[in-house]
C-alpha cells in the first residue's frame, strides 16, 4: 500500500469515527432527564401562571362551627411545596374565609414532571361563609364539592396509587 492510500484511509476512519461519536452524543442528549432551572431563585416562588382553579372537596360541622376543605393541587414540578393558611374576617352582614395556597421551590434543577400535593384546611366560621382562595397571593377560582353523606373529611387519608 502507497503512503496516500493509508492517508485516505486514515482520514475516512476519522471521519467514520467523528460521526459515531456525534450521534452517540446526540441520541444521549435526547434520552437524559431535562431539567430546568427555578425562574426566580431569590423568591422560591414556583411558577403557577398555568393553575386557574382548584376543586376541593367541603363539609361544614354544624356542632363545631367549622369549615374543612380537602384535596390535591397538580403543581408545575415535583419540587414545588404547597403550604396553606385561612384568613377569615366577619362583618356584620357576611363572613369570608380565603385559603391563601403558596407554592414555593428551592431547588436549583428539576425534571420537568408535573407534580401533586395534598392539602387540608379547617377554620371556624359561619355555615354561610364566603370561601375563596389565592395562589401565591393572586386570586384563583375555587369549587367546593360537598362531601356527601356518611363521609368524614376529619378522616381524610391519603391514598397513594400504585
């Protein structure tokens, strides 16, 4: 063999080789986990643009005065975490309660997978009370479903699938 045919030979070799590596690189790109980083860092506040109305199961406690207010929120990512607070305030002719629910995400990555979290909230106020709810300080649309008979949201368990 001639000195140029090893050449050619050696530079379609490279050539072969350059374009395994590129598509090995780029099908391993495809199958990892994309993540993506919090939109806000310093306010922890996951991004809740999307969630416009929350259905959550009621009952109302005639003996103890007391509203309890049971479900599961679908959040953005798996990392966010829901917590919750009632505010309530009389007034001469009508109650209202508002559920403040605040999403908040720390982490600096995470997989792009809706997540669900489970939340219950009691408070004492009129049975006619106005209930109403927040997310993360903007108003969203709440509907109550009434428990029905026999069922005790006191009780409530979570029940993971699976």
């Amino acid at each position: 063999m001639s000195r140029i045919q090893m050449i050619v030979i050696s530079v379609i070799i490279l050539a072969a080789l350059g374009v395994i590596a590129f598509v090995s690189y780029e099908s391993y790109q495809s199958r990892s986990i994309q993540t993506a980083p919090v939109a806000d860092a310093n306010a922890n506040e996951a991004s809740t643009t999307s969630i416009e109305l929350i259905t959550a199961k009621h009952q109302y406690n005639a003996d103890m005065g007391t509203h309890t207010v049971a479900g599961t929120l679908e959040t953005p990512t798996i990392c966010d975490i829901l917590s919750t607070s009632v505010k309530t305030e009389k007034s001469v002719k009508t109650a209202t309660a508002t559920i403040a629910f605040k999403l908040t995400n720390t982490s600096e990555t995470c997989a792009q997978a809706v997540g669900e979290q489970r939340f219950k909230v009691s408070f004492d106020a009129p049975e006619n009370a106005v209930i109403q709810a927040t997310l993360n300080g903007r108003p969203i649309q709440l509907n109550l479903v009434p428990v029905p008979k026999g069922e005790n949201l006191d009780d409530f368990q979570i029940y993971v699938k699976g």
